[in-house]
C-alpha cells in the first residue's frame, strides 16, 4: 500500500506515533544517566544515539523538550555531564521502565533496579551492570527549529568496557553480549550475525 | 578497561574509526537513492537515520560532507528529493557494496544489481525489492559545526509497505522480513525479538 502525507496528517495521533516511530526502524536502546544540580540521579532511556565522528570522538542524542526525557536534557546543560549505556538482554524491562514519568526527585536507578556506580571524574551516574559506559560531556544543543527538537552533541570523555569485546581492529562485540536493540517505543530485539564485510570497492 | 579522550585521540586511526564507530551500537541500515540534475541515479548505504517526529513525519541523516556519500548529499541539495529504503538479509552484501567510491556517472543500481524503480510524483529513485520505500522532500540542512557534518532533515511524503507489515496499532514488523541492521561501517545483523511493553508508569 501507498499512504501518502495527507494520509499520515489524518491517521489517529497514537496510531500515527507508533507508525512513524516503528518505520524509522531499529536503533541502539541507550540509558542516558545524568544528576540535577540538587544531587538527584537520574536514568532515561533514549532511541536516538547518533555516530557524529570518531576524532573527535563525538555522539548525538535526539531529545523533544516536552517529554518525559526533559528531565535528562536540564540535567545535561546545568551540568554538561552526562553518561551513555547498553544493557543486555536480560535487562530489557527494566530498561523500558525508565519511561515512565517518576517525580523529578525519584531515582530511576532504585525505582527500577539497576545499580548506580561512577567513572571519576565524570559526576553523571553509571549503570553498573550495563556491557558499556561512556562518560560524556555536552559540546553543544543544536536546535531543530522545524519541531522543537533539540539535538545534543557530546564528546566522549571516557569509556568503561569490557577488553575482551574490543577486537584486534577495534570492533566492539556488542552483539555477542546480547546487547538490547530498540525499534518504536516499546519494541526490544537482540542481533544475530550476518557477518563482516570487506571495505567496498567498484 | 578504561580508555579516555587522551588514549582515544592516540589510538592509530583506523582503528580508532572502527572503535568509535561500533561502539556507538546498532542501527537501521538505510539505502538512500538520489538523482543528479544531470539525470544519473544513485544508491547509497548510510547508517545514521534518526526519528525526529511523528507529526509532521521528520527523519534525518547525518552526512560527512568529504565522505563517499557526498554526491547524495550534492544531489539532496540540488532536486530536494530522496528516498530511504530497507533491504532484507539476502541482500546485504549488495547493500555494503554500494558504499564504494564509484564515478560519479555510475549508477549503483546498476553496479550493485539492485532494480531500480519510481513512486510518483517522486523524482528520486527506490529499491524495488525493499521492504519499505520512503519518499523524502529536504526540509533543511543543519551544520554541525564542530566537525563539519551536517543534518539533513526531511519530511515524510510517502510510505510504501505490504500492509501486510503494519498492525493494528500502527507497529511496523520489520524483524519478520529480516530487514538489516548494522553496526559500524562493515557489520550486519538482523534481529530476534525479545518483546513489546506496556506504556511504562510509576
């Protein structure tokens, strides 16, 4: 079928929500850990961590000031500090849980039960549990005026991982690990390998 | 093992693209199909699509402006049309290999073997055999001035899908038609479900 703009204009707003967000198709799930200025620990789950170089070494997160992710954005520009983690498999419900809109001074890491740990000097929690941390620190908030989104750009300051996933080229095995993958807002998967390819030539 | 930014910016630098690049997790393997004012069709495969918002239907890709996908970029700027398309597993070494630098009169369609075909009023080209074709207007280019990449923001104008794909609520089932993912520059995955949960509350 063909459903044009006009159509997506006149879908039900939930339905619609579902649709364009599950089309944009798979995406890493990512526990962004911040604290407030009042010393609250805070634990939001984002599907939009974007790759924007490696030297720098920089990544990006989509954030819509209105949701229930503002908490994290306040959090990030009072405190440049921020950190970025993958949780496994066994995990994907309590990630999830992140979601919901607990008070401002609730923990997320105790609401749902992941442990909170910390990579000096960087003051942003951590995910003890998680296969990854990076430690990140805000660079820049670019708006995108066109919906009121903002993307925040961040360098990487520090990443705690396991020696053995990184491979002889650096790969990271994130798949052996049965690292969470999101699609939609409340669709979780695991990868299975297709494989490694060669650097295309014509 | 910890690595900060001092090890980071010493690691040799191919492998510090790999690692920076996986490790920024799983993403939707997209095949972006473009066509030069001049009238020659081109396919490349990006990995950085990002939702921006249901209402309007807002998705974006990040371009290396020095990269290999510089002529979709070119051609972005110049007709405003695109497409975004996702291929299946059988397809995914054809789908690499249009990541290489071919001449700029080269139709990757063509090189790689995939048909190429239109969805009207679209000038841009799709992936016949994809699972979803999206047709994208350019909205706006948004620099990323701190290392000269660029967000490329457009809006949704038509969706081709089996509606077959498409529940109920809106949810778009790409993990049964073994739509790719991938991680880094050269690997390749599909997924296995873990599960869809409720609305989180408190």
């Amino acid at each position: 079928m063909i459903i044009d703009k006009n159509k997506i204009e006149q879908l039900e707003q939930r339905y619609r929500t579902t649709f364009i967000n599950s089309l944009a198709g798979f995406r890493q799930a990512v526990l962004v850990g911040t604290k407030s200025t009042e010393g609250h620990s805070n634990l939001a789950i984002f599907n939009s961590l974007i790759h924007l170089g490696a030297n720098p070494a920089l990544f990006g997160l989509i954030n819509r000031p209105d949701s229930v992710q503002r908490d994290t954005l306040q959090n990030i520009i009072s405190t440049k500090a921020y950190t970025i983690n993958y949780v496994r498999a066994d995990a994907y419900k309590k990630a999830h849980q992140t979601s919901a809109r607990y008070d401002k001074d609730v923990s997320e890491f105790e609401a749902v039960g992941f442990e909170e740990a910390y990579l000096p000097p960087c003051t942003a929690p951590i995910v003890k549990e998680a296969v990854v941390n990076i430690a990140m620190q805000l660079e820049e908030i670019i708006p995108i005026k066109i919906n009121g989104t903002v993307l925040i750009v961040g360098s990487v300051q520090q990443i705690h991982i396991d020696e053995q996933l990184v491979g002889n080229d650096g790969f990271v095995s994130l798949s052996e690990q049965q690292v969470v993958i999101s699609q939609g807002l409340d669709a979780y998967f695991v990868s299975s390998p297709l494989g490694r390819l060669a650097y295309a030539k014509p």
